[in-house]
C-alpha cells in the first residue's frame, strides 16, 4: 500500500509547469504594472528567495550538488530587472511604490537622500568590483582549466578501468561527471556575465529613476526642486536598496559556488576544521591583541577584550586538542584489545601467500625504484611471458626484506615453504661459459642459481673482456628474474590451483559458452580438469589453449574419468604446439625404446581406482636407469635436449618410472609429433 504523498510532494510533481509559467510571469511584469501590495510581496519574496540560494551554496559539498546554479542565476537576474521596472513605473506615475521601499528609504537610511544614495553607491561598489569580478574571474579560471583537465582525466578513467579498479559502471559515471563538470563551470563563465550587467544596470536605473523623478516632479506636479529631489530620490534609493540587498546575496553565493574546493563537508564545517585546529595561532592573535592594547592612544578596551576571547578560544582548543588525543589512544587500545580478541586475527595468520621473494638488506636496491631498482618491473614481465608460454595467471610475489638471511641472499618460497634460493653480488655480473670460451678470467666462483652451471661474478671493468673472450655476461637482477621465472615454470602444477583454474575457464566462457556448458558440470569437475592441467604443466606444456583442452576433454571425458588418461588424450590433441616446442629444423634428435622394454613396462602396469602404476623388479629398473644415464650424454654432450620417444601406451608409465633419477627429461610419444618431423634417433634405451 502506496503512502499518501505530502501537498508539497504533490505540488513539486509539477515543478516543470512552475517554472515555465514562473519565467513567463517574470516578462510579463515588465510589460504590465503591478499594484504595490503585489510589488511589496514579490520584493520580499526576491529577498527570500536569495536567502535560500546563499544557504544553500554555503551547506553544498562539491559544486555540482548545486549544478543549476547557472539557469536560477539568470532567471533571479531577470526577476530582479523586472522589480526594477515595476517599481520604476509606479515611482515616476505615483510617487509612491509601496511599503517595502519606502520603508527602505526611510528606516534604512534615516530619511536622507544623499546618505541613502552613498549608500547605494558603496554596495554598487561592493558588489560590482569586489565580489562580481573575482567571481567572474575565477569562473573563466575554472572553466578554462576544467576543460584542460578533460583528457588527462579520461585517460585516468580508462586505466583505472583497465587494471580492473572500476567496473564499466563506474568509469561511465566518472565520464558523466568530468563532463557535467565541464558543463557547468562553463555554464558558470557565462552565467557570472548577468550578475556583472545586473550591477551596471542597476547604476543606469537609479540615475534614470532620480532624474526622471526631478523632472516629472517640478512639471507634471509643481513639486519645488527641494521637494522633488526629496521624494523622488528617496524612493530611488530604497529601490535601488531592495534590489541590491538580494543581488549582493545571489553575487556572494556565486562566489562561494565558483571558488568551492574539493571537499567532504559543507563550507562551515571546513572553515571550522582548518581555522580551529592549532591554538598556538590563537595564542600569538590573543598577545599580539594585547601589546596593541598598551600603544599610547589605542583604545584599550577593545584589543584587550579580543585579546582576551582570542586566549581562551586557544586555551579550549588546546584543552579539545589534548582531550581528543586521550580518547584516540583509549579507543586505540581498546581497538587493539578487541582485535586480538577476534577469531579472524587468528584465521588471518592461516593466510599463505602462494610465492613470497624474500632478500638480504643488501638487495634492497634491486627493488627500490629510487634507486634505479627495476626487479619489480621485471616481475610483471615475467608474469606476462608465463601467461604467454605456460598460459596460467601467477598470482602476485610479495617481496619483502628478511634481516635473518645474509645479505646477499634472497629466498624463494612457494606457499610458506622454501623452494631455492641463491646469493647476489649487486657490484658484478655473472659470468658463464656457454662451453665455447677457452680464457680463464679471474673471479669468484659460483654456480648459476637457475640451471646449476658453474660461473663467475666478475668486477663490471671486466666485462667487455669476458664477453669478448666468449663469456655469456649478465646482471646480478637478470640472473634473479631468470631463477624466478625457471621456479615459476618447474612448479606451474603447484602454482595453479582450482580458483585459477574457475578463472580460465570463465575466461573461455564468455567467448566459447558451449565448450564449457557441454563440460562442466555434466561430464567432469573443475577438480578434475584441475588434476589434467596440473599433469600438463608438470612436464611444461602450455595449456594457454584451453579450447582445445576443454574439447579434447569434452570428447574423452564421458569414456574414463582417469586424469591421466585424459591427460595422454589432451597431449595427443596438442601435438603441433608440442612438437614446435622440441623439433629443431623440421627434425626431433632423440632417444627410442627398445621394444621389448616398451613390452615389459605395458605388462607390468598395475591400474587400480587411485591411479596406475609400474611393478617391475628392482634389477630391471637398475639396468633401466644405468641405460639411460649412458645414452643421455649422447643427446646432452651434442648441445640437444634430453629427449625420449616412445609409444602412446608406454609414455606415461615411462615417464614414471624416470622422473625420479631424470627429472628434466621430456618423453615424448609418437602420437605428439607431426608427420612431417624426422625422428633422428641418437641412441636407444634398453634393458640387457
């Protein structure tokens, strides 16, 4: 049931009406006299009305609150210019133009014409050269660097968009924002124009009314100069006075919009927060006031009496100050004590950071950019070449400094636990013999934290000789960036969890729904295609390819459910991705299996609901293993990746059985390499 709305609510529906029939009136007036009850009524309600306007620009936060400032300034002008004809025709036809001006030219100014029209004078003055041309002034000022500003912050808008800080929502309303912003400090250049013409109106009516008054006075009704003077002058000046009061308010408030800067609060609450903040100001005021108290011919009453009220004003703001400060530290504690209270500090210390960077003190430099450190760009580089080449998001490092590890030492930690770490010489580079360099040089012996190659660090005055003598030179933060991508490559299957996997697949979504719908959730699990992945990255395979792995998986997954099997049929699917990874020149150098060890291991494969597994004796898996590790120099000592070929069904129990003594090692099978690549087989493994 609907509430019944107020008569205000009701009459406010048909505002559009109000102010179209409001204007109309307001030109009318000017054509129509008006007789001066209705005169007095609408001088009263212009004072009023410009009340309101000045209130509410001083309790407006920012302003656009108040962004129709500009049409109500041209409309208040247009009502005031209509006032000053109105009362003009009743002035020069009457004599009289109702109770409000001459009250005004009577009360106000004491019955005197020449005090009264000074008066007037003065806030022609006021308004015309203080307050309207500094409002001008800093409207135009305003105007011109809004729109200035313009590109720059749309193109904040849409970084902040891009790096996903705002949704499109948002960034639509920021842009509606900057652009009303522009409008309406545009709309406030022109619009502070009618204020400055209202002021230079008013001083040609004023002069039009008292001579056209002197005149029709001494003519049409044989007033003496005197008296003419007197009468006519007197209701000019309390017109001029009726005008000019609600226009120096609609100019003050047009200066408080225009030069109203970016805020939380209302213009009071400001000036209250940044005037009555520091009592020491009001301290130096209050004896300041005083030693002007004692100047011989001051009066000594007032400064002392300020001097006064300035110190204690200070002394309760110090009191306010101190007050304040001893509630913050007992709600601070308080705070405190209540959040180590609280169950969630403690599940807070459960978080893991899935990869954490920790170094020595005297590695911080690689990080402080105001130092010319550049680690952390290099990190967002190397999350870049993993989404291209492994295609998996690695959640973000958190680098920070640990003062237990030696100086030069940094640490790479993989969810809380240590996975490597290595130690830097920030004033050397790393030196290392690709294998063609036959000139020693001297150094200091390491080895390469990535690979494990043996290395130097050398002074930088030696590295044009050593990359002249064949050395591969690099520096201390390339051989950190290279350690960090190579432990980020060997623990992608760790590193990609199943929200990441969620995230993927939500990525393929949105231009691929029926992949996924057809998959998930009828055929496999996110854990499932978690556990496929995961195998895939284990051995360095890309799955930036998700389509084909979801359709691979779409097709095979309503025959087994065995990841590993699934993950041989994925394989199958990438075989031009994975030959093009390990084929050189059209051409696969590798190892084969002989046949009949091929025979042995399928035989002797066990499968069970956890998985499969191999079963051969303790004597042939030393023969296998003492055949592999002679038939690899073969590959390795040539400069070719260890590299084995197998049959499909043999692969993965191939792999298995090999991962332990030969963890680098890639098995391939046949169905992963393309028909057109030649197999150059380098040696055989096989068991005597």
């Amino acid at each position: 049931m609907a509430l019944p709305q107020s008569p205000l609510a009701r009459l406010l529906k048909y505002s559009d009406v109000m102010v179209a029939v409001a204007v109309i009136t307001i030109v009318v007036m000017m054509i129509i006299p008006l007789p001066p009850f209705l005169l007095d009524l609408f001088l009263a309600f212009n004072i009023t009305f410009s009340l309101v306007i000045v209130m509410v620009a001083i309790y407006n936060v920012e302003p656009l609150d108040f962004s129709v400032f500009p049409s109500l300034l041209l409309m208040t002008t247009l009502f005031r210019l209509s006032l000053n004809v109105s009362s003009t025709r009743l002035i020069l036809l009457d004599g009289y133009a109702g109770e409000v001006i001459t009250a005004f030219g009577n009360f106000v100014v004491g019955g005197s014409p020449v005090v009264g029209f000074i008066v007037f004078v003065i806030l022609i003055i006021i308004q015309f050269i203080v307050i309207t041309k500094g409002a001008e002034r800093v409207a135009e000022v305003a105007a011109r660097f809004t729109l200035d500003a313009m590109p720059g912050k749309q193109m904040s808008i849409d970084a902040d968009l891009n790096a996903g800080l705002i949704s499109d929502a948002e960034a639509r309303q920021r842009r509606k924002n900057i652009q009303r912003e522009a409008d309406f400090y545009g709309a406030m250049d022109g619009a502070s124009k009618f204020v400055k013409g209202d002021a230079i109106a008013a001083i040609i009516i004023i002069v039009i009314n008292i001579v056209g008054g002197f005149i029709i006075g001494m003519v049409q009704r044989d007033m003496s100069i005197l008296q003419a003077l007197q009468v006519y002058t007197l209701l000019t000046v309390g017109e001029g006075l009726v005008n000019q009061i609600p226009a120096l308010l609609i100019s003050t408030a047009t200066g408080i919009v225009v030069t109203r800067a970016a805020s939380e609060s209302n213009l009071g609450q400001d000036i209250s927060s940044q005037i009555f903040t520091n009592p020491r100001v009001f301290y130096i005021a209050g004896a300041m006031l005083a030693l002007l108290g004692l100047v011989p011919g001051l009066p000594a009453v007032p400064f002392w009496l300020l001097s006064l009220v300035s110190l204690a004003v200070a002394y309760a703001l110090q009191n306010t100050a101190k007050t304040a400060k001893e509630s913050a530290m007992v709600e601070q504690e308080a705070k405190e004590i209540e959040e180590v209270r609280k169950p969630e500090n403690v599940i807070a210390l459960l978080q893991v950071d899935p990869m954490e960077l920790e170094i020595g003190y005297s590695l911080i430099p690689l990080v402080d950019v105001s130092q010319g450190g550049d680690l952390l760009d290099r990190i967002v580089m190397i999350r870049r070449q993993c989404a291209l080449e492994m295609g998996i998001v690695v959640p973000t490092i958190r680098i920070r400094d640990n003062i237990q590890l030696k100086p030069n030492i940094y640490v790479i930690k993989l969810r809380g636990i240590e996975i490597t770490r290595g130690e830097l010489l920030l004033d050397h580079y790393l030196a290392m013999n690709p294998g063609t360099a036959f000139e020693s040089i001297p150094g200091i012996e390491t080895v390469e934290p990535a690979f494990g190659l043996p290395a130097l660090w050398i002074q930088e005055r030696q590295r044009e000789q050593a990359e002249l003598a064949g050395y591969t030179v690099v520096d201390p933060v390339s051989v950190l960036a290279t350690h960090l991508t190579e432990v980020i490559k060997s623990h992608a299957h760790e590193i990609i969890g199943r929200q990441e996997v969620q995230t993927l697949i939500e990525s393929v979504k949105q231009n691929y729904p029926a992949v996924v719908d057809e998959l998930i959730p009828g055929i496999l699990s996110i854990g499932d295609i978690h556990r496929v992945l995961a195998n895939l990255l284990r051995e360095r395979v890309s799955v930036r390819d998700m389509v084909t792995i979801l359709e691979t998986l779409a097709d095979y997954g309503t025959i087994t459910k065995d990841p590993e099997i699934l993950t041989e049929y994925v394989r199958h699917a990438l075989a031009r991705h994975i030959s093009k990874q390990y084929v050189q020149g059209n051409t696969l150098t590798c190892l084969t299996l002989d046949p009949h060890l091929e025979n042995m291991i399928s035989t002797s494969v066990q499968r069970t609901e956890h998985g499969s597994y191999v079963t051969l004796d303790p004597s042939t898996m030393q023969l296998l293993v003492n055949s592999l590790t002679a038939e690899l120099p073969k590959l390795t000592n040539l400069g070719f990746q260890p590299i084995v070929l197998t049959s499909p069904g043999v692969r993965l129990y191939f792999r298995k059985v090999t991962e332990r003594v030969a963890p680098n090692l890639v098995v391939l099978s046949y169905g992963e390499i393309e028909p057109r690549v030649e197999v150059q087989a380098l040696g055989m493994v096989k068991v005597k």
